[in-house]
C-alpha cells in the first residue's frame, strides 16, 4: 500500500508543479509532512543536499523519501511517479511541436503563469529562509543567521571590490566551511 502512496503522492506533486522544482517544493512539504514522512527540518535538509547533489530537485527528493519510506522499490516507485507526467508531457509536446505555443490562449496562459510561479517561489523562500533562521520554534539559530551575514557581506565586499559577482560555488564553499565551524 505504501508504494501506492509514494506513485501517487508524487505523481500528483509532478502534475500539479508548474514551473519546475522550486514551484514543487510547496507541494511538496505539504503532502510529504501531512503523510509523516518526514519532519520540517528533515525536509529543509533534504532540499539543501538535493540542491548540492548533482540531478533534479524533485526527482532527488522523491528518491530519498521513496528509500526512507519502503527501500529501493519505494525509491523506484516514488521517482516514477515524479518522472512520469514530464515524461508524457514531453512526448506530447513532441508530436504537437511548435504550433501549440504560437497560439494566443496558450501564450496568455503561459505568461500568466509566470506572475504567479514568482510569488509562489518567493513565498516558499520567505518561509523556508525564517524556518532555517528562526528555528522551528521561531527561536533565533545564531550559527544561520552568522552565515548568511558572512555570505551577504562577502557577496557585497567582493562585488564592490572586483567590480564583479562572487560566484555560486565560492559562495557554497564559504557557507559549507561556515556550517562544518559553526554547527
């Protein structure tokens, strides 16, 4: 029964998150905490580690649970049911080709969607950022709130110092030896 849950949950997480992985975070969080599968903070783990993993968010997230839930068929089945409907998706966009998106009531529904993936997107960035911040308790963490001053500050010095943007993966090392230090 459980492995029916995990296609079906993710399933519907896969159909339902348009815009791609960071729209199907909320959905997400809710369905996979409302099943018990996993803690908030397990979850906020989880997507940091999907985010520093090579692969697809969704797809690393559903693996883990999958495993966490029922071993390797339960990951199986959980990526399947995250692959499955952009699997079909692109095979229908395939044989449809190009004339589907040049007709105006599918670009106005695509630039509609766009507003809305932004606030959705935002939103759950506010709500994890106080998450990891605040705690789940909504008590200050000391050690987070350090590391985003270091790499707020570092992003800022060396933007206004090399006339030029920190890179991502300088900004991950610094937050990674921030954390090993600090945690």
């Amino acid at each position: 029964m459980i492995y029916w849950y995990l296609f079906l949950t993710f399933f519907k997480v896969s159909c339902l998150s348009v815009g791609g992985a960071y729209s199907a975070i909320p959905l997400i969080r809710e369905d996979v905490m409302s099943m018990g599968w996993v803690s908030e903070a397990e979850l906020l783990d989880l997507i940091a580690l999907s985010e520093s993993t090579p692969g697809p968010i969704m797809i690393n997230l559903a693996t883990y649970v999958g495993t966490v839930q029922a071993g390797l068929l339960g990951a199986l089945v959980a990526t399947l049911g995250i692959v499955a409907p952009a699997f079909g998706l692109f095979i229908a966009i395939a044989k449809l080709g190009r004339t589907l998106f040049k007709k105006p009531l599918i670009e106005g529904i695509l630039n509609g969607l766009k507003p809305v993936l932004m606030g959705v997107i935002l939103a759950t960035g506010v709500e994890m950022l106080i998450e990891v911040l605040l705690g789940s308790e909504y008590k200050p963490e000391w050690q987070a709130i350090a590391i985003a001053a270091v790499l707020v500050a570092a992003m800022f010095g060396y933007q206004k110092r090399m006339k030029r943007s920190l890179s991502p993966i300088k900004c991950i090392l610094i937050a990674a030896v921030l954390g090993v230090c600090l945690y």
